[in-house]
C-alpha cells in the first residue's frame, strides 16, 4: 500500500461521491479527515466502504455543519481540502434559497476556515456541468465556454465556482475546481438510478434519435484518478472530468440494457412533440408541487448535444480514467440489480 504525507479534508465524505473517493484515498495511504453533520453519518461511511483493514486507521472523523460556522482547527496541518458537500437538487422544483444556503454560502464558509492553514497546497472544489446550462453545441465543450446555467441549481454551482477564484485572487486561497458531469456507480441514489429504473420497467423512450452526445462519469475513474490533483499548486484552474469518451444516448442506454439482461428500447418521439407534452405536464405540476412525468428540462438534458473535453486534465495533470463507460454501466447496474 501506498503512503503519503498529505493530510487530506473532505467535506460531504459520508456522500455518494465522497465515500467512494475516502474508500481510494485510504486503500492507497492518504491520512483522511471526514467533516460531517453527525454521528450517524460517520457510521453510515464506515460501513459502506471496503478496504483491506480497519478505515478508522486512516480516517478521523470532525463535526460540523457548512450551514452554520464552520470549525477552523479542522484545517490544522490539511493539505488538501475536498469540498464535495452540497445540496442536489436534480428535479422540476429547485428551491433556490435553500441551495443557495448550502452551495453558495456554505463553500465560503468553509473556504474562509480553510484560509488559516499555513500547510495547505489545493483546494478543490467539486462542480458541474450543470454550471455552464446544458446546449446544443458542435464540438466538445472546453473550460473556456462561457457559463449560462439554466437552473437553479446551476447557477447556485457557478456562483460557488465565482466566489472561490474570487478567495483565490483576493486571499490566495489554492483553488482548483472540477467540473462533473451525470456521476454513476454502486451507491449513486439519484439520477442514474432512475433511468435504470425507466429502462428495466420499460418505460424509458427516446426523444429524437438518440443520436446526441453526452458526458457521465463512472464514480471509480474519479476516485481513482483524484489523487493525481493533489500534485497541483491550486491556481484557479477548471478542468473537466469524465469517462474517456463521450457517448451517445442510444449507446448508453444499450449498454445499461445490456447489464440488465434486456432488450434495448426501441420508441422514438419527435423532440417538437416533447416540449408540447412537457409543457402540458408543467401546468399543474407547478400547482399540485409534484414533478411531472417530462419537463422542458429533461428534453433539453436528453435531446441536447453536450459532451466535455478532458483535453486538459489529461495533459496538465495526467487524468486517465482507467474504466470504460461499458465496464462501469456494467458493474454500476450488478451492484444495484436488486433495488431498481
């Protein structure tokens, strides 16, 4: 096993994101410290991770909230911060406040606590694709495209990205941020799941041809490949993340069928037809506060031509995530075959 001197801080560790990157971080070495809200939370991360011996060698768990102040003698001797806590919000009804709270003002906080430690060398920040608003565009998407998120949640990511190279500019605070796109794998409860759901229950069709490209990211090519990051003096860099090649709806909703041992759906419906259902499914979705079946949202996320480049990360740090798409559908829909 591997070792090293970086004393790593995680905030959201207990997550989905967050447990997988502790499970790689101590199964190579690193000295891990979890913030997190509660006991219990410390629990549950202990008892869903699986590594060669006892985790509670390598990770020491503090306590604190990123809506309240959070405590600075929890960046003693860090030297690396990753800051993965948020709130998602991934549906038709985004309260913005509330992820404002979080997303926004609870990275400050946490990058104003970070400002007191002398041994620090990078903070990264976890963002999304959801940062820059989901278009049609011709070519990959790169880190110098400019931003128009188009959802609450969103612009809540891109005022955090704002914010930081703000402390980095003003505080010299070490910032790197990742941009993420849909994250999957073993433990993922949010949108993956539901589309294995649709898919299995056959109730998953196609809004025009499937064609249109789209960026995922296996949970395992990060956490394998997060470590590399450390290396870096944060400089307020952004760089893109995700599985080796961007792919097509149609072929990624084959491979998930595949695992599941199914036949691929067939059913077509022409993109114009959607956005008029979607908008009759809106009108007393916003009355009653349910989610509608189909939104204007999820027409554009399954119908737009939106995939990233990982150009950069590869040459500048080395990003090679070692997983294909196939390989990581594969074991993402085995590991969850009893639940959906």
């Amino acid at each position: 096993m591997r070792t090293s001197n970086d004393l790593v801080l995680i905030t959201g560790g207990s997550g989905f994101i967050g447990s997988h990157i502790v499970e790689e971080l101590i199964r190579k070495g690193y000295q891990v410290r979890c913030l997190v809200r509660r006991k219990e939370s410390a629990q549950r991360l202990l008892n869903s991770i699986h590594v060669p011996s006892s985790p509670e060698r390598y990770v020491k768990f503090v306590y604190g909230d990123v809506t309240k102040e959070v405590p600075k003698y929890v960046f003693r001797d860090v030297t690396v911060v990753l800051h993965l806590a948020a709130s998602i919000e991934t549906g038709y009804h985004q309260n913005y406040d509330t992820l404002y709270e979080t997303n926004v003002m609870g990275t400050k906080r946490v990058a104003e606590a970070a400002l007191v430690s002398e041994s620090l060398n990078n903070f990264i920040y976890f963002s999304s694709m959801a940062a820059i608003g989901i278009r049609n565009v011709e070519s990959l998407v790169t880190e110098d495209i400019e931003c128009k998120p188009d959802t609450p949640y969103g612009k809540t990511k891109y005022e955090a990205e704002l914010l930081l190279k703000k402390f980095w500019h003003e505080n010299g605070l070490p910032v790197t941020i990742l941009r993420l796109p849909t994250v999957y794998g073993p433990r993922e409860p949010y949108n993956f799941t539901k589309l294995v759901k649709a898919v299995k229950s056959r109730k998953f069709v196609f809004i025009g041809n499937g064609e249109n490209l789209t960026s995922v990211l296996y949970v395992k090519n990060l956490s394998h490949e997060i470590d590399k990051f450390f290396q870096l003096k944060g400089r307020g860099e952004v760089y893109h993340l995700a599985d080796a090649e961007p792919i097509s709806w149609k072929k990624l909703i084959g491979y998930i069928s595949e695992a599941l041992g199914i036949r691929p759906p067939n059913i077509h419906i022409p993109v114009s037809l959607a956005k008029v259902a979607a908008l009759a499914f809106e009108m007393p979705a916003k009355v009653l506060r349910r989610e509608p079946p189909l939104h204007r949202g999820r027409v554009k996320t399954l119908t737009s031509n939106f995939a990233f480049s990982i150009e950069k990360a590869m040459k500048e740090v080395g990003y090679s995530p070692p997983y294909s798409t196939q390989i990581g559908i594969k074991e993402t829909v085995l590991n969850m075959i009893n639940d959906v």
